[in-house]
C-alpha cells in the first residue's frame, strides 16, 4: 500500500531532508506549494503532514506561528493525518541539565511561550501529533545552519566562535538523523499515542570540545572567539532580528542536552551518525575534503 506524506516548506532545511528521506523509504512524497494556499486540498489522501514551515529570521512569531498552525490542523482534520513538528528546546528556559518529554516547561522567552502555546494547540486539536525534538540544526549542505552561520563560519581563519560560555554543553542534531528518525517514527504511527513528544538525543558538545577535535582532525591550532553580541545591541532598535537573537541569548550559556531514551524506547534500532562524522560536516567542503582525503591515505610502514 502506498503511503504518502505532505512536506510543508520543502525548500527548507527540514523541508529538504525530510522529503529525501521519506523518498528513500519509498513513500509517495508531495511538496506543499505556497502559492497554492490551500493547504486542506493539498492534504487530501494524505497519511503524514510534516511540518517544516517556519517564518524565516524569527519575523513576526506572535502572529505567524499561530496562523501556520491553524492551517496544518485544519488540513490535518480534513484529511486523517498525522503531522509531524520539528520541535526545539526553547521549551525549557534557564534550567540547565538533561530536557526530556517529562521536564517542566517553563519557558523564560516570548519565542519559548510561543512555542508552547503552538504544542498545545495540536495536542489539544485532537489530530495526531508527533513533536521529534531536536537542539541546533547541523546540515550537510550548509542551509543556514548553527556551523555555517555561528560556529564556523570563520574557520578558515583559524576561528571558532562561541555565542556564549564555550565550555557549556549544548544540544546538536545531525539533520539527516531528524529525518530519518521522523520517517521510523511515521512508519509506527498507529501504535503512537494521540500527542507524543520525543527528544532526539543527537548529540551534545561544548564550543571547546569542537574546537580540539576540529583541530586535531585539521591538524591546525584554532582559537575560540566570542560573537560580537554588542553589535545586536546596538542594532537591536531597528532590527528585528537581532531584537530576536538577543532574547535567545541565554541559551548559549545554559548546559543542556536533550535525553535519547524515549526514543531508543520506540526506536530500538535506530542509530545517529557518528559524532566524527557530524562535526566534519560542517567544515566547508575544501576543508572537509582534506581531512577525508589524509584520512583514505595509508600509513607508511
């Protein structure tokens, strides 16, 4: 039986991954076209909605969130599917520590109590919903992801550059794992509950530790520097994204990691991509490419 899954925001980083691994597993994969605006029609025939809509740069989250919303739980009540969310960690406010389903959310943010307030609307719409919940994008392709627009954006410099505290502890996630993870979950949908939120364990590091392996593997001393938050600061008055960035600030100092064992619980077989392998996805490709070609040379004896 053929099963098919409606991607929202297919352009996009989860759009993008979620589509090629869906495809993989052989479903039938449709792309929601904004244009179209009629997201109910697009839905017809539908088993799964995923989610990957998002307003870029943070623009207006108190009234666009809750309009995307609506519109994927009116699709999904026309249609029988389930909608699978992308979800983050700003859930969890200041507290720092392991964030499992079973924290407290308590969020300290306006963007953190939006996102709350979006969880609870599809819990409470009665469609079935999937929250697979993930830290800090890593995306292979460099799609405006935390390496290529923070940490490593200076790397060819010799630079790695923090956001805040570089020996706290942060939660990452290799995109191709979310999206693999999303379909396995799919693909047991029926033995789910009506709401269910799953933490992607992924991976967790501190600045530091990519620092030294980073430059263990490139064999070249890089430093640690801080971003110019001051630069927002100043801009902050008339510039809605750095307005945004400077809420979020705290995270970056707070240690946390998000806990892997619901989903090991419902995913026994499912794997991450070696730690190794994710942090050298986020070097840009010449770089990438050196360490991989030194790697596939032999040892002399």
């Amino acid at each position: 039986m053929t099963k098919t899954v409606l991607i929202l925001g297919s352009s996009g980083k989860i759009g993008r991954h979620a589509a090629e691994a869906f495809t993989r597993a052989g479903w039938q994969v449709r792309r929601y076209d904004r244009k179209a605006n009629d997201m109910v029609r697009a839905a017809r025939g539908v088993d799964v909605i995923v989610n990957g809509l998002n307003p870029p740069k943070y623009h207006d989250w108190k009234n666009l969130i809750p309009a995307i919303t609506k519109q994927v739980i009116e699709a999904a009540r026309a249609s029988g599917a389930t909608v699978l969310i992308p979800g983050n960690v700003y859930n969890f406010g200041e507290r720092g520590g392991e964030w499992s389903e079973s924290t407290p959310q308590l969020p300290n943010s306006r963007k953190g109590k939006i996102r709350v307030d979006m969880e609870r609307a599809y819990r409470d719409a009665g469609v079935q919903t999937i929250v697979l919940r993930a830290g800090n994008f890593i995306d292979p392709y460099h799609n405006e992801d935390v390496m290529s627009l923070l940490h490593l954006r200076s790397i060819r410099s010799g630079k790695v550059m923090a956001a805040g505290d570089p020996r706290a502890m942060q939660a990452y996630c290799y995109l191709p794992d979310w999206a693999r993870a999303a379909v396995a979950l799919a693909e047991i949908r029926e033995q789910l509950a009506p709401f269910e939120d799953v933490p992607l364990g992924g991976h967790a590091f501190s600045v530091e530790q990519l620092t030294t392996h980073l430059s263990e593997r490139l064999s070249t001393p890089l430093k640690v520097t801080q971003f110019p938050w001051w630069v927002l600061s100043l801009c902050s008055p008339f510039w809605e994204l750095a307005r945004e960035m400077l809420e979020m600030r705290y995270l970056w100092s707070t240690p946390h990691w998000l806990s892997s064992d619901k989903l090991e619980r419902l995913l026994p077989d499912f794997r991450t991509t070696p730690l190794d392998t994710v942090m050298l996805a986020g070097l840009p490709e010449e770089l990438r490419s050196s360490v991989e070609n030194r790697a596939s040379i032999p040892a002399r004896a």
